[in-house]
C-alpha cells in the first residue's frame, strides 16, 4: 500500500512551476493575449487584419447570390413535390372509385 504525501508537501512552492510568459516580437503584440502560461491570438484581430480570412464586398454579394439561388431550387423542388403528391391523390382517388 502507498503511503500518501503529508499535507505540508501538497503546497510546496518549490515543487509549483508558475509558467513566465514569454517576450513577444513588437510585430505580434498587438491582438495576443498572454493567459494560462501561454500567448493567445484574439480572434477579433485576426479576422479583421487577416486578407485570407476576410471576405471582400465581391464576395459578400456573390455569396448572397448563391443564397438566393439555393433558395428558389428549394421551393422549386417542394412544388416539384406537392404536384407530384396531388397527381399521386388523384390518381388514388380515381382507382379507390373504380374499385
């Protein structure tokens, strides 16, 4: 069986590594936070400084465009499908009559 540590070990500062952060460059400080014993890049900046993660006002409207067109195919598709539902009731209407 072990034995457990005594309590006045449990707490030892000399044992507690405390993390120390890091200089960073004067190019990265800005948007980077230092928290938990490591540097954090906020997000915020990155998306609003970062030309390959922001779209442009070209974008925006052909991303728009496409929204719209994936929207008229939806509705073109259910109204495929209700006609396709009320032929299919009429035509069961007509056989449970002639039956």
């Amino acid at each position: 069986m072990r034995r457990a540590s005594p309590p006045d070990r449990w707490f030892d500062p000399a044992r507690v590594s405390v993390p120390t952060p890091r200089p960073v460059p004067a190019e990265e400080d800005r948007g980077v936070t230092f928290a938990y014993g490591r540097h954090w890049r906020n997000e915020s900046v990155v998306a609003r400084d970062d030309p390959d993660n922001t779209i442009t006002p070209t974008e925006q409207k052909l991303l728009h465009q496409r929204r719209l067109e994936a929207a008229e195919d939806r509705q073109a598709e259910a109204d495929s499908n209700l006609a396709a539902a009320l032929r299919l009731g009429a035509t069961l209407k007509v056989l449970k009559d002639d039956g």
